[in-house]
C-alpha cells in the first residue's frame, strides 16, 4: 500500500470510529472512498455516509426511512431512544395510508408495544436501512449546505440530504400536574442541544401545545413544544429552506395531526427525494 493510501485507510478508520479531524472537507472525505473503492472499506463506509440521514424515528421519520429503503436509498435512522421507535400514545386508528409501513404492521386499535415492536423490528431488518440510538446535537454545515450531523454520543454521520423528523421534542415542557419535565412525550427525555444550535442557525420557531387525556390508569398531562415557524418550512419540497440539502417531516413542522397523517407525510418526502 502506498503511503497516501495509507494515510487515507487510516483516516477512513478513525471516520468510522467517530474520531475523524473536524474540517467538512474530511468529513466529505470518506464519500469519495466509498465511491472509488470496493471491498472491504465500501462495506465500512457503508455504516458511516447515507443517501439519507433521518433524525427522528417516529410515525414520521420512520415511514419516510422505509419508504426511501424501499426505493433503493441508504437510510442512516437516527433516535434518541430504540425504546419509542414507531411508538404511539394511545391505540392506533384506522384507515392507515395505503402502502405504508404503518398499514403493513398495524391494525385498528393496536396498542403501543405491539405497534413498536413490529414495526421495528421491519425497520431493523432491512437492509438498506440502518437505525441507531444517537442524539443528534448539531448539523454538520459547509457553506449554506447541511452535510450530516453531530451527535452527544460522539459519531458523526453524513449524508447527501438530512431530514429533521424531531416530533415534540424541541425544547419541550411536559407538565403532569405540579411535575414539569423536558420530555417530548412522558418518561421520553428531551435535550437542549438540537434547537439551541438551529437557533444560533437563524430559526425561528413558534411554540405549540398538546394534551394527553388520562387513560388506562396513567394520569392525563400537557406537552408545550417548538416547532418551525411559517415560512422556514416549504410544503411542497417540505424543504427548510434556510440551508441547503435539509429537510422537515411530521410534528416538528406541522405542529398538529394524527399518527396516519404523519405517516403519510413519511411516505410524501420520500417520493420526493
Ligand atoms: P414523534 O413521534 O414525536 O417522533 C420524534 C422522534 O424524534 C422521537 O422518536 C424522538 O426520540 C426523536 N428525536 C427527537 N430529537 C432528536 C434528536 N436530537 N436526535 C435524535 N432523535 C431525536 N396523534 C394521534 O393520532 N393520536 C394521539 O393520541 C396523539 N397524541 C399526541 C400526544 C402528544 C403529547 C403529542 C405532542 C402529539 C400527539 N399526537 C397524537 C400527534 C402526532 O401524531 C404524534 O405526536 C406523532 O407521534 C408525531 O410523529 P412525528 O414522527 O412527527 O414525531
């Protein structure tokens, strides 16, 4: 091995490990790799650069996730939590949109475990789809143009186009009587990093609410949470137009709906990308 090559099969290695050098130029580095090499460093690429990176394994992310996989796109999935993959609050209703994953695992008044495991269980064996419990903390940015993210974890990942999939997990307040928490959903914590870092970005972000009834013996409780604000968000690219490369799926930029509905909008960004 040449000595440049092999300068580059170690700085290849320590991508891999999430201790690469911090410039974007190397983070792009490990593209052109994947791209001119077969064999042994393509397939550890493979775990390291995506066609898509989703932040946010919800109804949402995750409908998007397997529906790109589907066409044939390497998917990085990305989750604070593998707890709560695809994991609703209350029974599912439907009808469920036609050719989702949703409509393929679910059935009318499913509850919650089911719904998770089943449909994580889809996501974890496909094999274009990679899912992983990271929390993503900041966008990876060169010029005006997102190309991956960073994560309190450590590893960095990148990808042509990143999606924010986030739901009510920015800086959300959950209040169950005199309790408050910074959770998106209960028992579900959420951290500050991600929306601090889009505001120092230039978001703007208005702020929305949503309340949980009591049912089966858990206490009823309040969500207050950011979501974009009009006008960073545009429905028919469903692209956040501030920076190239980047967009928004589900709650975190329609502020209201149901979990079909959400799921739905999954499967419209995906024939979109
Ligand atoms: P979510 O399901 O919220 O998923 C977001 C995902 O992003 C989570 O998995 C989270 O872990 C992940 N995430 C967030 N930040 C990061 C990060 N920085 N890094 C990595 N991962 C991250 N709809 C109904 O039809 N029925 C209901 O009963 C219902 N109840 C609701 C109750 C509340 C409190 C709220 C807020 C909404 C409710 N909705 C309900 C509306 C909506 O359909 C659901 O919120 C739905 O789960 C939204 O899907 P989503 O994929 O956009 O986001």
């Amino acid at each position: 091995m040449s000595s440049a090559a092999a300068t580059l099969g170690r700085r290849t290695e320590l991508f891999s490990q999430g201790q690469c050098g911090k410039t974007h130029k190397e983070a792009r580095f490990p593209l052109f790799w994947q791209l001119t090499m077969g064999g042994q460093v393509g397939r550890m690429m493979w775990l390291v650069h995506y066609d898509v990176l989703i932040v946010g394994a919800g109804f949402a992310g995750a409908e998007a996730a397997y529906a790109l996989a589907n066409k044939g796109l390497r998917v990085g999935l990305l989750t604070t939590s593998l707890d709560s993959v695809y994991l609703p609050f209350t029974p599912i209703r439907a009808p469920f949109p036609a050719g989702s994953l949703l409509a393929e695992v679910g059935e009318d008044g499913l509850k919650g475990w089911i719904l998770h495991s089943r449909a994580k269980y889809r996501l974890e064996n496909h094999p274009r789809i990679h899912l992983l419990q990271l929390s993503v903390t900041r966008l990876l940015i060169e010029g005006q143009t997102v190309l991956g993210v960073e994560s309190w974890e450590g590893p960095r990942k990148t990808a042509g186009r990143v999606v924010l999939a986030v739901g009510s997990f920015l800086a959300p307040k959950l209040y169950m009587g005199s309790v408050v928490e910074e959770a998106g959903r209960l028992s579900e914590a959420a951290y500050p990093d991600l929306y601090q870092h889009l505001q120092q970005l230039g978001f703007s972000f208005s702020s929305v609410q949503a309340e949980v009834p009591e049912q089966d013996g858990t206490p009823g409780y309040r969500v207050a949470y950011k979501v974009f604000a009009e006008g960073e968000w545009e429905p028919t690219s469903m692209r956040l137009t501030r920076l190239e490369g980047l967009y928004g799926v589900g709650l975190c930029v329609l502020g209201q709906g149901s979990y079909s509905q959400m799921a739905s909008e999954g499967m419209r960004l995906a024939s979109l990308l």
